[in-house]
C-alpha cells in the first residue's frame, strides 16, 4: 500500500556519513538535493517503472543495481502488480517526494527509468539513444555527435530532445506516441544506430563494448529493449563528483564545459531553469511508422 503524501518525511540516518571524497558531499546533503529537486525530478518518475543504484560505501565503493522487491522496505514505494515483469518480484515506483526520500534513505545515489508506463508497459512511450564515448572521445567531439544524431533524426521527422548524462555522455530522448512494442522500438532504434555508423563511421559505432569504440561514440540502442532503464533527469550518478543529469535546450549544448557540467554542489543555478528546456516534449510525441519506412525498416 502506497504511503500518503501527508505522512512524514522518512529520517535520514548516518547523515554526517561522506558518500563523496570527491566532493565532500554527505549522504544528508544528497537527501536534501533529492527533496530540493523533487517538483522537478517527480514528473519524470511518476507513473515509471524505477530502478535503483545504491551505494552503502559511497561512490567508489560497491555499486547494487535493485529494479524488484518483494516488501515495502523503502517508505512511501510503490510494489507494482508481478504480473508486469513475470517470474521476478513486483517492479518499483516513486511517485512521490515521500518515496524519493526514502530511496535517499535507502543509500541509493540513481534513479532510473523505464522507457514505458506501467499502465502501458507493453507499449514504450520514448526512444533513448545513450551517447557512450569511448576512450580517446573528448568532449566537443560528444556535442558534435549530438547534434549529429538530432540532425538525423529531424530528417526523419522524429522530435529529439537531449540532457546531460552526469557522467560522461548525453541522453538523446524521442517521445512517441504509443504505437509498437518493445521488439519493434529496439529494432528501429538499432537500424538509426548502424545508418549512423555507416554515414558517419569516424564517428560512430554500432556496437557496444570498449574495444569497438576507441576513439568512436556506441549511440547505445540497447536501452530500448523490456527491462532496460536509463538515468532519470534530475538523477545524481555515482561518479566521483557527483553529476546530475539534467534536461537542455538544444541550443545549450554548445556552451557546456562537459556531460557532469551541473553536480549537486552547483545545480542550484539551474534550477530555475528547470524541465523548461522539455516543456514541448508531451505534445511533440510522434508515431514511428513513417520514419521507419523512411530509412527503409520494416518491423
């Protein structure tokens, strides 16, 4: 049973604890970036399947990746109905501050999403193209590769909206209507994968591992298949630093020094800002058959 949004905030326990060497940033300063940040980071949890990554030992330490539960050991989580993600236990939602708290909690550093709801989680409702740089990429060849792909992906009519990851990429995002299913969402977003590695393969890969993309960009498709999550807007990463991941016009990109431009030390200069840069995203949601037949892919 979901907790009300009245109840109270869960207490942060060992909050003086440094999570961050990096930083200095404690796991009390983290709960409070997560309750600072939750009118922003909410919308786009709602409703989504979330995984986890928690970090008992801080960044650096072991890293757990949790996507199930099988109680309500997190205050204020949602245990969504086992029958979405058969033969494992019931899939996590936050929907509220309370939960994200929680999570805080709870040692977890990252939110990740689903590219689905859970009321439709047949039907994935965004395609992702995580920009992975392999060794050698350094950062103006990462916005050039952006802009690339939102470039391609214009000519085939599909709206592109990109964040920072807080690591070391950036997150291309294309909001869809709900048309197909997992299978045909991942296969279309590999084709745009290996049409860009072809057109452009100084640049891109379309394969992942770290052998294939020295000096190259792997536009990760791989984030499109059932189960598979990417960092959340507005997540912290556990990466020394502590980056957020936060939402860009496509016009800022140019200007960002790097994918972890904005940390929690610093992200209160953008928070005015805000999901603003995303505020078209709802209404440019875009059914994928014509692009598909486009590029000359048949699901």
């Amino acid at each position: 049973m979901a907790v009300s949004k009245k109840a109270p905030p869960p207490r942060i326990t060992h909050a003086e604890r440094v999570i961050d060497a990096a930083s200095g940033i404690t796991k009390g300063e983290l709960a409070a970036y997560y309750a600072t940040v939750a009118p922003l980071i909410l919308p786009h949890l709602e409703g989504r399947p979330v995984a986890l990554v928690r970090a008992p030992e801080g960044v650096g330490g072991e890293l757990f990746f949790q996507k199930h539960a099988r109680h309500g050991d997190i205050a204020g989580i949602k245990l969504l109905d086992p029958a979405l993600d058969p033969g494992h236990d019931p899939l996590l939602q936050i929907d509220t501050a309370q939960a994200l708290l929680g999570a805080a909690q709870f040692n977890t550093i990252e939110l990740h999403t689903w590219n689905a709801t859970s009321r439709n989680l047949g039907k994935p409702d965004r395609m992702t193209f995580d920009l992975d740089p392999g060794e050698g990429v350094d950062w103006q060849q990462m916005q050039e590769a952006a802009l690339l792909v939102h470039v391609l992906l214009d000519e085939l009519g599909l709206p592109a909206f990109v964040k920072t990851s807080g690591g070391k990429g950036l997150h291309v995002v294309v909001p869809l209507r709900r048309q197909f299913g997992w299978d045909e969402v991942r296969g279309f977003s590999h084709a745009i994968v290996e049409h860009l590695a072809r057109t452009v393969p100084e640049r891109f890969v379309a394969k992942s591992g770290p052998r294939n993309r020295v000096g190259k960009i792997f536009a990760d498709y791989l984030r499109n298949g059932f189960g598979a999550t990417t960092a959340s807007a507005w997540s912290a990463r556990a990466r020394p630093g502590l980056g957020v991941s936060v939402p860009l016009a496509w016009e800022e990109l140019p200007d960002l020094g790097s994918a972890a431009h904005w940390t929690v030390a610093n992200i209160g200069e953008r928070l005015a800002v805000g999901n603003t840069p995303w505020n078209a995203m709802e209404r440019s949601r875009t059914a994928l058959g014509a692009a598909m037949r486009m590029l000359g892919y048949l699901p």
